[in-house]
C-alpha cells in the first residue's frame, strides 16, 4: 500500500523568528511521522514583508526574514507567503487559498488528505482547497472563544457553510466543540465531529527530582515556587494571579514564596507595573519565552503550577505540569475541568481575584500525591495515543467512496 500523503495547513507553527508560536502542532506532528505508512508535508503559510516594511512596523518585522523551508524528522515544513491586510481580515481565507494553491501546483505537490489547525483564515482555505484538489479535509478545532470570528458576520456565514462540508471537525475538548456549535449556529447532526483530547510529547519534558531541576536553574531550595506559563495577555488572566499573590504577600507575611513566569506577550509591560503596584517584584521572575525543551526542567523545579485564564480551549500547559506531578491551580473555563478534578487540583471562578487568592490557601495546605498525578496523566494523556488516533481517521476516511473535486476529478484511490 502506498503511503498517505498528509498535508497539514497552519499559520501557527515554529518557525525561525518564534521558536514557541504552534509548539504544540509541531508536537503533533512530530509524533504523527513516526508511523509508517504516513507521509507529512506541513505549509505554514507567513504574511508577505520585506525589508522596508519591516523597519515601519512591529508586525512586518516578525514576519521579515523567515527560512523558505525547514526539515523536521520524518516530514519538511515549507513557508509560503501570503498577503495580510488587517482592513482586509475576511478576506485573508482567500489571499491564503491562492498562495497555497500556487504553491502545490508549482512544487507539483500530491495529497491524499489536507489536516488543517483552527477555523479561521486556515480552516476556510483549506476546505476549499481539498474541494479544488478533490481530496479529504480535516479540520482541527482549538479555539476557546469563538466570538473573535462569529462577531463578523460575513466569517460566520463562511464558517457555518463551509464546515458542513468538511469530511470532520475535531474539537479539542467537549467545551470547544459546543463553544464551536453555538457560535457559528451548526446543529449537531449538521457536521461530523469527533472529540480528539491533546496530549503530551513526553520524550521532551526531561522529567528529573524538583531538587536536581532547582539546582541545574539556581534558585533557592528553601523557598515555595510557583509557575505560570502562558502569552501575557487578558485572555490568560496572569493579572488575577498578580492580585491574588499580593494578597497572599499581605496577609502571610511569613511565606517565602517565588513566582516564575514563563511567556510574552502585549501586556508584559502592563503586568511589570502591575506586579510592582502589588509589592511583590522580589518574588517574581518574567522569563520571556523559553525553548520548549526547557519547559519540563521549569515544570520539575516548581511546586505548584498556576494558570487563570478567562477563556482556554483546552490547556495544554496545565498537562504538562500534572504529567511533571505538580498539582494545579486553574480556572473553570473551557477543557480544564474535563481533566482537573480534586485529587489533582484546583479549579476557581473566572476572572474572580478572591476566588483565586482562596484556591491558592487551599493549594498550599491540601496534601497532595504528586507521584500518583505523574503515573495517571502520564498514562493517560499521552500524545502518541492520540497521534495514532488521528492517523487512524484519516486511513478511515480515505478507504470511504470516493468524492470528486470541483473539476470532476476523483480523489487518488486507495486500495484496501
């Protein structure tokens, strides 16, 4: 049998200028590759700049002096350019589409099946490409609030057309697929769903004693650590976490405490004041992003892991850490309490300072088995599993009857 050629489509993924930007596509693919049988070509489609443009704004700049492609083991990533105008944001669907498609037909690329990452701009380009190739679309489901999109009308009309043609849609979570559901206004026996849990790449967490990681980073063994990863942003909610930490500050003087907090983002500044205002500069650390290969050693040397996000698909990070056997403090929002439960963690109100400040008493004084969070999120939550499911579905949906492009030409068969 001739292998599946795998198109995966994303704008979110690593790439020469953001080491961290789509980690956890990558992790997925990453894993996905290691079977036989499968073959996988990423294009991670990169707005158009050049020299010029980059010296006039931030944005451009980012997106200047990108690699054309990248090998991975197993699979080649490719970077096609793409225009993006922000006056012309319902459009962006359309400007990737043709760099796509110009793309493949100048490489004289084949595919079997195209796995696209988030609905929108490259879920709607790549349902209409897999209509122009006459080939099977899945598309991948990871957004927390869909309102982003669904608040425009013209990208929820396309969003609740398109996505009933698309072969399945998988949500990363019980809470993104009804989120999904409701915002782009799609009865539930109007496209084909199946609910597919993130995992975790565990050859790269680096799992080690909490001691042995404080000492490899050079922090204090007498101290409490807590750590947060995550963009800074509204949307993680870091500023609940500063408030409620200067409370705790306040009110137990006597608690030696460091807050390490991993990511970047638009409000680092915004939080930097915060953090100052709220008297505890001494026991933060904003690192900036980190290589993800460093996030296990981060992980290890904490003891608690906290995250209060006002909106979260799913939540990865908090994974990461239950699989480090740290317990967790997070938000009631989105995927987080379909795999947090008390014998793991905390869960608080949303964008509640009290609340938090109160999950993080009963953080500190709940005994917790950190050995026996490890064993159950390692077993259970681990990526290769889930990879293989994927996989899985995209050999059951080729072995299905043909479809035809719009051209009228059928798909390549795929014997059984």
């Amino acid at each position: 049998m001739n292998p599946i050629r795998v198109l995966v489509l994303t704008r979110l993924f690593p790439n020469d200028t953001n080491r961290v930007k789509g980690i956890f596509v990558e992790n997925l693919v990453d894993k996905q590759a290691e079977q036989e049988n499968y073959h996988f070509t990423v294009l991670a489609p990169v707005p158009y700049s050049n020299k010029l443009l980059s010296r006039i704004s931030g944005k451009f700049r980012q997106w200047y002096g990108h690699s054309r492609e990248a090998g991975r083991p197993g699979y080649t990533v490719y970077y096609p350019k793409y225009l993006k105008l922000p006056l012309l944001y319902p459009l962006e669907w359309l400007f990737m589409l043709i760099s796509v498609w110009l793309f493949i037909k100048r490489n004289k690329m084949e595919f079997d099946i195209v796995h696209t990452h988030w609905l929108y701009p490259d879920g709607t380009a790549a349902i209409l490409l897999a209509k122009l190739l006459g080939i099977r679309v899945v598309v991948h489901n990871h957004e927390a609030q869909m309102s982003f999109h669904t608040d425009r009308r013209i990208i929820r009309w396309y969003l609740n057309k398109l996505l009933k043609i698309a072969d399945v849609i998988i949500p990363v979570s019980q809470s993104a697929e009804s989120e999904l559901l409701k915002s782009v206004r799609l009865p539930a026996d109007s496209v084909r769903t199946k609910i597919i849990y993130n995992g975790v790449n565990l050859s790269k967490l680096n799992i080690i004693d909490s001691r042995s990681a404080r000492a490899l980073l050079g922090l204090d063994q007498d101290v409490l650590h807590f750590m947060t990863i995550g963009t800074l942003n509204y949307k993680k909610g870091q500023d609940i976490l500063i408030e409620a930490l200067g409370l705790l500050k306040q009110n137990r003087p006597e608690l030696r405490f460091h807050w390490h907090v991993l990511g970047e983002g638009s409000e680092r500044e915004v939080y930097r004041e915060l953090i100052i205002r709220h008297h505890i500069e001494q026991e933060t650390t904003i690192y900036g992003n980190v290589d993800y290969d460093q996030v296990g050693l981060y992980m290890c040397a904490c003891d608690y892991f906290m995250l209060t996000s006002r909106h979260e698909s799913f939540g990865i990070v908090f994974l990461e850490a239950l699989i480090c056997g740290k317990p967790v403090l997070g938000s009631k929002t989105g995927g987080v309490p379909e795999f947090v439960d008390s014998s793991s963690g905390i869960l608080v109100n949303v964008n509640d300072m009290m609340d938090t400040y109160q999950g993080i008493l009963q953080l500190l004084s709940t005994k917790w088995d950190g050995e026996s969070i490890r064993l159950f999120y390692k077993k259970h939550f681990d990526l290769s599993v889930f990879a293989d499911e994927i996989n899985e579905l995209y050999a059951s949906l080729l072995y299905a009857k043909p479809i035809r492009s719009w051209g009228g030409i059928k798909n390549n068969d795929i014997e059984g």
